[in-house]
C-alpha cells in the first residue's frame, strides 16, 4: 500500500519515533523525520530505514522553530503528522521546569500552528500515562480523573488540553492521543533500541546495562509497597506494539473524525522483582539488587485498561515481558555502548 502524502514524524530519531518509523514504512507510508537530535541518533535513523525496507526524508530542526517548521511543510506534501518529539525525565523536569514547558507545551504550539498554516490537520500525539498521576482504582481507563504530579506530567497534559480546545473549536481537526503506559524493548532484529545517555532513569535501561556488566547492581526502589512482592508495579509495553499503536491510530483518524483518546498499554501489571526475574531468564545472566528507599513521587501500582485501544483503533499488545526482555537483551549484548 502507498499513501499519499508524507507522513512526518517530529522526534522520529528517538527511541520510540525510530520504531515507530520502521512501522510506518512496512504499513507503505512515506516517512519523513524532523528531529533536533538532542535525544536522537541518524544512525537510528538509518537502521530504522533499512529495516523498514524505505527511505526516509530527515530534516534537523527543532519544534520551537517556526520558521524551520514552516520551511518544512512548504517544501514536503505533509498529509498527518506523528508528534513525538519532547523531553521527558521526570526527576529533570522537577528540577528543570521551564525548559519542559518550554519544549513540549511551546514546542507543541508552534507545531500546530505551524500545521494549521500549511492546512495539516490530523495529528497523533505521544501522551503518557502520567497525566494520571496517583491511580484511585485500577486498571485505569480513559475516563479517569486527570492530575500529574510532576512538571513533565503537567506539560503533556497542557498539550491535552490545547488539543483538546482546538478540536472543540475546530472540527476539521482529526487528533489522537496516545496515552503510553511504559515502553520497553527493543526492535527483535538487535538493531534498534533504548539508547539512554548518562545513568538511565527507567527500570528496563537499568536493568539490562546491570546484566551487561556496566553497572554493578540494581538499586530497588521500595520493597515495602502493598504490592504482592512489596515493589511497584507497571504495565510495561513492548516498543513496537507501541509503535504499531500509532500506525493503527493514523489509520483510524479519518473515519473516527475529532478527537480520540487512548491508554495504550498491555492491561497486565509486573513488579520490578518479576522484571528482575524475567530478565535473568532471558540473558542467562544475574542481576544483582539491593533494595533502597522509595523513589520520591513514585506510585505504587499502575496498569491501563487497553479496551478502549481495540474498540476504537483495532490495536492489542501482543507481546509479553519475556519478549520484551529478550528483544532488549539481544540489543544490549549486540551495542553495548548503544549507537555510539
Ligand atoms: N525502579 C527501580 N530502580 C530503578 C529504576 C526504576 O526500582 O533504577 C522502579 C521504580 O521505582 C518503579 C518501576 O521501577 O516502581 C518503574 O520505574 P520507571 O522509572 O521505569 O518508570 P515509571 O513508571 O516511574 O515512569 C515511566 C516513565 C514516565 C511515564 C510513566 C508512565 O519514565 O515518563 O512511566 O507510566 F510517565
């Protein structure tokens, strides 16, 4: 299938946008990739074209230059845009919280505007699970009540609202949200994967750079959670489910028309000792941990309700943790210093 149009990618280097794009060149989209490359390599970008079996159109810029954008969409037929690019440490954007709304709240305004002036008008949009924040019931589905507790969750939900304000005011608009719960994994090739710089925030990074031997052991925080094994659970999400999730959102748009809203998550919640274990099984090596305090802001538990992910774009998680885990070790163990 070939698509009019191409379909832009903003943060298309990042480790989302890069599987992202392999699946949009298997589905037969043209793909083009405006990413500044602060958190982004070209040399994911190349993997991802090879193995998506296409090219793709790559442009450096950053979303908070207009006059980039504009250039951008008076040069290339955009028919939809994927909006991924953003910053997105918690602990950083605490610390830091201008830059976040800086980047992913302004950032997000001149894209739309910039869209709105080239008459672009469907947008899928990278939200996360934090908007959520403490969950009062579990799973947590689509109508539950809105409050991150941190200036990265807050910016996402800003972009919310924006979007949501636009669709309300302007029909012709065709927006989806994507709410992430945790992505994990690796492309199953080995070729692509989670390339953090610096101490990695996240537990899977951690985890696999632990079982690599570049760090000596994991630090868990919190055994005293009322949890089963007392440590925090999550809905960890394979990165090309995830992926796939956007190309069935892209799909869905024109028919679904305004604005949809999707958790997109497996529904099935593991602990960070089930992470721990799954792991070990899948490298065949042993990660050794210590059990630290909590993590300030942390949550106990949190896992989505995906249904209405298959009601509305006919998406389902098909991967388990153990493929998650084997696909990030295979990565691990092949670029162990990742794209570098
Ligand atoms: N954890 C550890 N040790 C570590 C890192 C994490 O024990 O070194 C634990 C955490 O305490 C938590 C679990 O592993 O219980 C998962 O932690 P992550 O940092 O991997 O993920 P979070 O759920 O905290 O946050 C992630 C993203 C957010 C996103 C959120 C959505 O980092 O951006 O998922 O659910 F908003």
């Amino acid at each position: 299938m070939q698509n009019s149009g191409w379909i832009l990618v903003t943060g298309g280097a990042g480790y989302i946008g890069a599987h992202t794009c392999v699946a949009l060149l298997e589905a037969g989209h043209q793909v083009l990739v405006f990413d500044s490359l602060v958190n982004g390599s070209t040399e994911a970008l190349a993997r991802a074209s090879a193995l998506g079996g296409g090219e793709i159109a790559f442009v450096q810029g950053d979303v908070r230059d207009r006059a980039a954008l504009d250039a951008l969409f008076a040069r290339y037929p955009v028919s939809a845009v994927l909006h991924l690019a953003g910053v997105k440490a918690v602990g950083e954007s605490v610390r830091q919280p201008l830059h976040y709304y800086e980047v992913n709240v302004s950032g997000s305004l001149s894209l739309l505007q910039a869209m709105d002036a080239a008459g672009v008008h469907t947008l899928v949009f990278s939200s996360s699970a934090t908007v959520y924040g403490a969950p009062v019931r579990l799973p947590i589905d689509e109508q539950a009540a809105l409050g991150p507790s941190n200036p990265y969750g807050r910016s996402k939900l800003m972009v919310e609202d924006q979007l949501r304000d636009l669709c309300a005011a302007q029909p012709h608009w065709r927006v989806a949200i994507l709410r992430y719960f945790n992505p994990v994994g690796a492309h199953p090739s080995g070729q692509l994967g989670e390339d953090p710089h610096g101490t990695p925030d996240n537990l899977m990074p951690f985890v696999s750079q632990v079982a690599v031997g570049r760090r000596p052991e994991l630090a868990v925080f919190g055994n005293d959670y009322p949890t089963p094994d007392g440590t925090g659970v999550r809905d960890y999400l394979h990165v090309c489910d995830l992926a796939a999730g956007h190309v069935a959102a892209l799909k869905a748009l024109p028919a679904q028309g305004g604005l949809l809203t999707v958790n997109l998550g497996t529904g099935r919640g593991h602990s960070v000792l089930d992470v721990v274990r799954a792991f070990e099984a899948a490298s065949g090596q042993t990660v050794p941990l210590r059990f630290a305090p909590r993590r300030p802001g942390d949550i106990a538990a949190c896992w989505a309700d995906p249904s209405r992910a298959e009601q509305l774009l006919g998406w389902r998680a098909e991967c388990d943790l153990d493929a998650m885990c084997r696909d990030v070790w295979r990565w691990q163990r092949g670029n162990p210093q990742g794209y570098r």
